[in-house]
C-alpha cells in the first residue's frame, strides 16, 4: 500500500468516526422527547427523519455537482458537517437550547451522509486499483 493510499484509508477511517456519531439521535430521542415536553412527539421524531431525507437528497445532488470540482474538498465540507452535527447535539444538549438546532444538526448530519457514500467510493476508485 502506498503512502497516498494510507493517507486515504485513515482518512475514511476518521469521517467513519464521525459517521458513526449521527446514529446517537436516533438512541436519545427519547431522551431529547423528555427534555423538550412542550415539543410534540412527531417533532422529536424529525430527528431520525430530517437525517434521512436530506441524506436522500443530497446523495442525488452531489453525483451532478462533483464531475467539475475537487472530491476531496467536497468530502471535506462533509466532514465538517459530521463534526458540526455532533458538536451542536452536544453544546445544545449540555445547555437546554432551543429544539429547532437540533433539527438544524440533523440537517448537517444528512448533508454528510448523503455526500459520503458517493464521494467516498469515486475517491477510492481513483486511488486503489480495481483488483
């Protein structure tokens, strides 16, 4: 393994770190439903849907968007996302802010995952051979 293929894989390894982070809303929301009790329980559920359903959206989208720019600086706005939605769970969480920011992570969080899966593949690909 080369030293640039290294480089990619503990890369993938790091966002994985991160990726892994954006399944804690879906075990805390039942937490996050008794700490908000003036928010309804179909709100509290966005926070397993909005992930998903902007994950959807812009996994379609960044097919179209990465054929003229750099996927490694795309894939870098994705895991800056993954790390805003983890530190904005948790500064929200430790200071009881307004619900709406989680919604708002969820969000980032789906941005991230939508935008992983396909530039992580197209990025492997050009660094690893087929075999």
């Amino acid at each position: 393994m080369t030293t640039r293929q290294k480089q990619v894989m503990m890369s993938v390894y790091a966002f994985v770190l991160f990726f892994l982070m954006t399944f804690i809303a879906q075990v805390t929301r039942a937490y996050v439903g008794l700490a908000y009790p003036d928010v309804a329980p179909t709100t509290v559920s966005l926070l397993v849907t909005i992930p998903n359903l902007t994950a959807l959206i812009f996994a379609f989208v960044i097919g179209p968007v990465s054929v003229g720019r750099n996927k490694v600086t795309l894939l870098s706005t994705s895991i800056i996302a993954m790390i805003l939605h983890c530190v904005v769970y948790y500064l929200n969480g430790r200071v009881h802010g307004p619900f709406n920011l989680y919604l708002v992570a969820g969000a980032m969080g789906g941005y991230g995952i939508g935008t992983y899966i396909p530039l992580i593949n197209g990025i492997l690909s050009d660094h690893f051979p087929a075999d």
